[in-house]
C-alpha cells in the first residue's frame, strides 16, 4: 500500500474554537484533541518519567486559561491511500505535533514528534518553521534525550543548534539529557 501525503495543516491548538472543530475531520469536538494529542506522546513517559504530570497539570491548564505562553502545535495531513486496483482514498491523520513555551525568559520546543510512518517527508522541516514562527526565534531552546538524539540529528545540523549542557540522569539513570541553545532552568 502506498500513502501518500498531499498537504499538512498545522493547528494552532489555543487558536480553535470548538465550533471550528468540525472543520478537521481527524477531531472530535472538545477535549478530544488535548486527548489525541497526549495519546501520540504518551511514550514520552519512558523518557521523561512525570510526563504525563507535566502535560495534564501545566500544558493543558495554560492553555485552558489562554496564557498564551504555551501552544500545541499539530499537524494534520491529508493522506492518499494507493492500493492496487482500488481508487485512492484521501483521509486525515495526525503526523506530528510541537509543544511550546514562550514567556518573555524563555522561548523552548518542549516536546517535538512526527509519527514514524510520515518521517522523511517534509514534515519536520515544516513543523520546525511554525514553531520558529510562534515563538518568534530561530533558536529556541530544546532538549533531546539520548536515546533520540539520533533521530533528531539532521535537525540540530540544518538549524545550527548550538549544544550547551549535558546533563547526565537529569530524568532517568541511565540518560543524557542534551540541551540546545539555553539552559534547563529548574
């Protein structure tokens, strides 16, 4: 089978209304996107043991209150499905999301995915882009685990991130946590 993406939108997730949620047919109406969007980063918590604290006790409540200080930003492709002898069928997925902080000390990519299966595509690159948009800086600070670093490799070249601290077990025994363009502030 072969898929094919035919355009990416990036929502703004503080900027939907709940009556434009319609308008994405990957969604349910309300909370069902802040649901979603957990859902993609949830192995995060292997990484980052109080990931699930973080996200439900301070990303979603900041955006609740429209701080603006935080944002989810989400990629929704539209996918062409191609299997032989069959007429393509276009559908919407979920391949890729951006957790952002933006106060006036600190301007950081908090968390950073694209779903293995659309990964070489374009999307990153693109998802980058709004994040340096949002948050009015090309060099934000983002952490990366070692056991990612990899992945997130040509990144960190084509952005000329600039590596700052290594932490050693900063989440986990075990891990290293690099930190680009800033420092972790405790």
């Amino acid at each position: 089978m072969e898929m094919k993406i035919i355009k990416n939108d990036f929502i703004l997730v503080s900027e939907i209304k709940p009556e434009e949620m319609r308008n994405y047919a990957i969604f349910d109406i309300g909370e069902k996107l802040i649901d979603k969007a957990y859902n993609f980063l949830r192995d995060l918590e292997k990484s980052y043991p109080n990931f699930s604290n973080w996200y439900h006790g301070k990303v979603v409540p900041e955006l609740r209150n429209k701080s603006y200080e935080r944002e989810i930003i989400i990629v929704s492709s539209e996918i062409e499905n191609k299997v032989e002898d069959i007429t393509p069928k276009k559908k919407y997925e979920l391949t890729g999301i951006a957790i952002l902080k933006k106060t006036r000390t600190e301007k950081k990519i908090c968390a950073f995915r694209i779903h293995e299966d659309y990964r070489a595509q374009g999307i990153g690159k693109e998802l980058f882009e709004q994040c340096f948009k949002f948050l009015d800086t090309r060099e934000p600070v983002i952490t990366i685990s070692s056991d990612r670093i990899d992945i997130f490799r040509s990144f960190i070249e084509k952005y000329n991130f600039t590596e700052k601290e290594r932490l050693k077990d900063y989440y986990i025994e075990g891990s290293t946590e690099y930190v680009y363009n800033g420092y972790l502030k405790n």
